[in-house]
C-alpha cells in the first residue's frame, strides 16, 4: 500500500508547471473569498481581518470562516406577529420630547416595537437580589411563564428555578422555557424530564447539529435574557440563571444589573419572546392568540421601548440608539460594558463626546473572562484618553453590567455588550427609559461602582512586547470574536 501512494505521488509531481497551478488556485481561491467578503458589506477594518486570515490560513481558514463567518437569516415569516399585535402606534408619552421622539422612531423603524410605558421599574443589582425577585414572581404566575436565555446550569441555581417552574407547571400555568444551544450546553434532556413531563415546553435556539451542504448557526447565538410572567411582569438585563451570577454562593460571582419591569412595555417584551419561540420551536403564532398572553395595561409614567437586535437584521438597532442616544447627550455620558469593542461609529460618538465638553466616562473590567477581549479593549484606551474620556477598571470582580446613562433622564440596559458581536451577531434585546427617577436610582448605583474603580491614566504602561503588541493584534482579531 505504501508503494501505491509513493507512485501516485511521483506522477502528481511529475507534472509539468505543479508549482505554478498551485500559485494560481491559490491567487483565484483569495480572490474568489475577496469577492465573497466584500459583498458582505461590513467594517474595513472586519473585512481586512477575514481576507488576511483566510488568505494565511487557506484551508483552515475556510472552514473557520464557514462555520463562524458573517451570515444572515431570514424571519419574515414571524414579523406577521407585530402586525397582529396591535402595536404599530407611538404611545402619547412618547411625545413629550423632540430628542425622544427622534429615538423612539429609530427605535421603531429599526426594530418594529414602538415606543411605550412602563408603570414601575425595579433596578436589581446582582443575581441573588435577582433570582429572589423571579422566584417570587414565578410562584404568583397563573396563566404562563415564558423564560429566553443564553446560559443556564443545572447547578444549584439552575436547579432552583427550575423546581420553580416545574410547581407551577404541575398547577396548570403554562411555561415555555427557550436556552441556547451553545450558552447552555451543559443542560441535559435528563435535567427537564420532570418539567416536560408537567406539561412545560423546552426548545433550543440554533441546534449545533451539522447538516450537508448547510451553513451551521454556530456563531449566532440569543444572548437574549428575557421572562415573562403573565404577560404583565418582564425581566431583562444581563443577568443569567447559574451559579458564577450569584454572589450568596460565590465570592467571585460576576458585578451584574437586570431590570423588573410592569406595564405596557411588558408587551414588546413578550412579543419578542415570541418570536424568538416560533423561529425555535418551529410553531405557529396562532398559538398565543389567547387572550391571556397580551393583557391590557393602563399607561404608565415612565417612557420605556424595548430595542432588539440580530443577524436577522441589518439594521443593528441597538448599535444605532447607543450611539444616537450618546449625540443627543448634552451633559453626560456614562457607560458601562464588560467587553468594549467599538466599531469607528460608537468610538466617534464617545470621543466627540468627551471633546465636546460632557462628562464622559467608561467603566469595563480590569480583568475580563476573556484575555484577548480584555486586550482589545485596552488598544482604543490612548485615543479615548487623549480626546477626555475617563477610562475606569473594575475589580476584581467580574463587571458584567452593560448599561448606558446620558443626561438625567436617559438611561440604556439590556443583555447587548458594546462590541461587534452584541451587535451584529448576536440576537440581544435592551430596555431604553426616558425618565428621572429610573435614571437617578440606576446612576447611584453606577457612581458607586465608579468610586470601587480604579481610573486609567494616559501614562499607563506601554511596553512593546508585553502591552502594545498583544493590544493591536487582539484589536485586528476582535471583528473574528
């Protein structure tokens, strides 16, 4: 047998000009992947960052870019729901104010959830405070519970919450529980049996199954952390369902912020969830025609709209209102993310800014959970510096909140970190509030964090091998994160 493949070999080098067809399958190969990329109509920066990787690496670099490059899907078929809603109006609260209303109508164009109310908004600060206030509204359901997240254990808070669900299913509420395939990898059919067999419903998002001839959803994921009880209490933020979130069982628990909601906003929400179970779960919409699900609410005081964003969309609506909302600030800007990767829009935004005079400042982790990410992130410090943004480290927790206040009213929280995946990749969904109160409970909470952080200063170290390398080649690899 090893003489079959040596002769084989010998004629494929006998051939004349092997050399020179290799080189040309390969100028053809990069310009074929060229012409593919360009058309993807993404950030120089992105597009350069695909071509160099693909063009090094000819193979591998291929398959890393069919499994986890830039793809869109398509959900027309599910927008049918919006129309059914009822919703296609701007509520009268969104009128009180020009620069409002001009968010609230991107909001609206980009996403197809108009503007809002919301009658209270609690802001809960870490998962203990958090998983304590699901519990309870879980125990009150007594028509459904709808539950969408991107990571869930079946450890000792997982499991938690899950009994939760599985007393109220057996009393009749009806509860659909959608996780991500890749986020919640460690859950287990064994781990929902009971819950199933109580009459829940369980769906994955995006199966990691590989199909021939069809591009895996691999890398777009719901990062979405969303609940509904009722169709009158909504949960959003960042906080997800695992013991690393709460701080009673750890003492390295993640720094993190989610939000309770009531009112009519709880309706954008719930459509979401919706959505996101139809597309999943492969059902009709016709399935939540019961009344049940979209109770009426009274007005509230406090403007809200629920922003989402996807691969399904190219408008990344979420993206957009943060740096519209950071334009329209004309005296702060705060903002805080666990991973920040700006596009040269949001960047601009910040910069001009703090150029402008506002009171501009970013706080981010001193030590992500990702090393390349904590890099990246660190290479836009200088310009950011430079131009007057105050750069803060926390630690040594992990910070996990993503959260953005400009001015006193105007206040952005959901599940969407402030870089290219939360934006363009991932299917996230934040809660935009125009008003004092919410604002200046949420701003207290964020000066403390400010006060537990340590500031960077523009004489930061700037070694070549250790800190200014590894920042501009993180930086070239983060539109690949």
């Amino acid at each position: 047998m090893p003489d079959v493949f040596l002769a084989a070999w010998d004629r494929i080098t006998a051939i004349p000009h092997l050399g020179l067809y290799l080189v040309l399958a390969w100028v053809l190969y990069i310009l074929w992947l060229c012409v593919w990329i360009v058309l993807q109509k993404r950030e120089p920066v992105a597009t350069l960052s695909w071509v160099l990787s693909l063009a090094l690496l000819p193979y591998l670099g291929f398959l890393v870019y069919f499994l986890l490059g830039p793809q869109r899907i398509r959900r027309q078929r599910l927008r049918r729901g919006r129309s059914r809603s009822g919703m296609s109006h701007f509520t009268r609260a969104a009128a009180s104010d020009d620069a409002c209303v001009e968010l609230a109508r991107i909001g609206q164009a980009t996403t197809g959830l108009p503007p809002s109310t919301a009658t209270a908004v609690q802001w809960l600060e870490d998962g203990c405070a958090t998983y304590a206030a699901l519990l309870q509204a879980i125990a009150r359901a007594r028509h459904h519970v709808h539950l969408e997240y991107y990571i869930w254990n079946p450890d000792r808070t997982g499991q938690r919450v899950l009994e939760a669900l599985l007393e109220r299913a057996r009393a009749g509420v009806k509860v659909r529980l959608l996780l991500d395939a890749v986020g919640s990898s460690p859950m287990r059919r064994h781990h929902l049996r009971e819950l199933i067999e109580a009459g829940a419903e369980f769906a994955w998002f995006h199966p990691t199954r590989l199909r021939p001839f069809t591009r895996p959803w691999l890398n777009l994921r719901t990062h979405r952390k969303i609940v509904v009880v009722d169709g009158a209490i909504g949960f959003i933020g960042g906080i997800n369902v695992c013991d690393e979130e709460d701080e009673s069982l750890s003492s390295t628990a993640y720094r993190d912020l989610h939000a309770r909601v009531e009112g009519e906003v709880v309706r954008s929400l719930q459509l979401t969830f919706v959505e996101d179970w139809v597309y999943a779960a492969g059902c009709e919409p016709a399935a939540f025609a019961d009344a049940g699900y979209w109770p009426q609410a009274e007005p509230g005081p406090i403007q809200a709209q629920v922003l989402v964003s996807g691969p399904d969309s190219s408008w990344e609506a979420i993206h957009r209102l943060h740096v519209a909302a950071i334009h329209e600030a004309r005296r702060r800007v705060w903002l805080v993310t666990p991973y920040f990767v700006p596009g040269e829009a949001a960047r601009m935004a910040l910069t001009s800014a703090a150029l402008g005079g506002l009171d501009t400042r970013l706080l981010v982790p001193r030590r992500s959970d990702s090393r390349l990410v904590t890099l990246a992130a660190r290479s836009y410090f200088d310009e950011l510096l430079q131009a007057g943004v105050q750069v803060y480290e926390y630690g040594p927790r992990m910070l996990h909140t993503k959260a953005l206040l400009t001015d006193d009213a105007l206040c952005l929280v959901g599940s969407a970190n402030f870089d290219h995946r939360s934006f363009r990749l991932n299917f996230e969904a934040s809660l935009l509030l125009r008003d004092p109160q919410a604002c200046q409970a949420l701003s207290r909470l964020v000066e403390a964090e400010f006060a537990h952080a340590r500031r960077v200063r523009l004489d930061r170290p700037q070694g070549l091998w250790r800190h200014r390398l590894p920042e501009a080649f993180a930086r070239l690899l983060s539109p690949l994160l």
